[in-house]
C-alpha cells in the first residue's frame, strides 16, 4: 500500500477536519513521499530518539498521536529539535503525520481503547461531537468492582508509574459505573459528573482539579499522559497490520518525559 493510500483510509475513519481549532492534525512534514510504499513507525509523541529509531529502521512515515507543529513557527534554526526534525525528514525522506482530536473522538481511538481496556459495557461518549462519536467514554463495569480492586485494574493493564486518585474514606465502595479520556481530561469534570459516573480515569490533572472532583463527589484518577494514549498507539499499529503495509512497527522511544523518585 502506497502512502497516500494509507493516509486516505486512515482519514476515511478519523477525518482530520474533526480536530479542534486549537489543534494541527494531518501532515506535519511531508517530504515527497506519497507513492512510495509504506513503512510506518507509529508512536504517541515525534521526538528525535523516535526520527532516529525511523531511520535506523528506515522507515518513511512516522504515524503519531501528538503533532510535531503547534504553533506557527517563527523560525528555524540549528540546535532546536523541530529544526533538526524538519531537517532529518527532508534529508531521510521520513514523512511525519499526526492524528490528535480527530483520533480522540472515533471508535478505536484513544477513549475508546481505554473503554475496552476496562472492559466497560454500554459505552456512550462523555461529549459527543457526532453520530457514535466524541470526547472520552463512559459505561458500566461488569462485575462490579470496589475501588481497591478497579485501581489494582488499572495499575496492572496500564501500567502507570504513578496512579493518583482523589482521597477516600472508603476504598471498598462499590463502583459501577466509569468514565475514561486519554490524556489531558480535566477540563471535562463537569461533562462526566453529568453521566453519573463515580469515577473519572483521566490524566494530567491539578491539584484544584482533584479539590473540584471531591466536592462534586467524583473520584478522579490520574494514571498519567502517557499511560492513557499508549494503549491506542499499540491499537492502531494492530490494524495498520491487516493492510497491505511493507512494514509497521510501534515505537520502542516513545517517551513518558517524567520520572518519579521512589
């Protein structure tokens, strides 16, 4: 399969349109590279370990979930790392593209993989956008957990380095209904106490945030950035398998960019 065939299945299902106007979804850096055929490296963040793990590998497209380009640039120069991206791309014929809120919002992507990781049933959008799509998910729990038990879940099928929840006098109150979004989702507190979930699985939270969770009486868990949307990465290089690709593989440098002191 060609690139450009690949990039037209891929928005096929995650329209990049869909992303906020805040956001840069698609192309990043496209270097000519659109009828050859495609060896992808899929990972949650395009950093320079990632480029060099791509050209070791010599693939020529790195898929991300976060974009490489926010902001407008107002220049580029040696020494920064979006300039030797930009450089190493064009020298290495490595295109990068990302799929950011549009990817958020549809079924297979990062809500959607956590939902199934739980194994939550009944699952509906916490913000829907459109039909069967939006923001985050929420469902039920099937059995039935305590907290105790739904956050050892959590530790072991995510692996988090550091899983923050908001305090409890209780950790065996039952929980039966949850809702998840991958990455950054306390700006959706209020949306999720609407759905008349207990608990909130999110991450990237601040300490108000936690305060606002409590006194609405929902218990919020933060299992970190990177552990949320991983999961997703690995899902889309799953489904990248059952296509016509010469290569795929998901990214062994992915980084978290935190470390925590035991």
């Amino acid at each position: 399969m060609k690139i450009a065939e690949l990039i037209s299945w891929f928005e096929e299902w995650a329209n990049p349109a869909w992303c906020e106007s805040w956001d840069n979804c698609g192309w990043q850096i496209e270097p000519g590279i659109l009828e050859e055929r495609a060896r992808v490296l899929v990972c949650l963040t395009p950093t320079l370990a990632v480029m060099q793990e791509a050209i070791a590998f010599d693939a020529n497209l790195i898929f991300a979930h976060h974009p490489l380009i926010f902001n407008p640039l107002k220049s580029l120069r040696t020494g920064e790392a979006i300039a030797e991206m930009v450089r190493l791309a064009f020298t290495h014929n490595i295109g990068i593209y990302s799929a950011h809120t549009n990817f958020d919002q549809v079924q297979d992507g990062t809500a959607d993989v956590l939902a199934q990781i739980l194994e939550l049933k009944e699952v509906t959008p916490i913000a829907p956008t459109q039909a069967g799509l939006g923001y985050g998910r929420v469902g039920m729990l099937a059995p039935f957990l305590t907290l105790q038990e739904l956050l050892e879940v959590i530790q072991r099928r995510l692996t988090p380095p550091n899983l923050i929840f908001s305090p409890t006098a209780d950790l065996q109150q039952t929980i039966t209904r949850i809702a998840v979004l991958g990455g950054s989702g306390a700006s959706f507190i209020s949306a999720v106490v609407q759905t008349g979930a207990q608990a909130y699985l999110t991450s990237d939270c601040k300490f108000h945030q936690f305060q606002e969770s409590r006194d609405r009486s929902l218990i919020l868990i933060d299992a970190g950035h990177y552990a949320t949307e991983r999961p997703a990465c690995d899902r889309l290089v799953q489904k990248f398998r059952f296509l016509n690709l010469d290569w795929v593989q998901l990214s062994h440098q992915d980084e978290d960019f935190r470390q925590f002191f035991a």
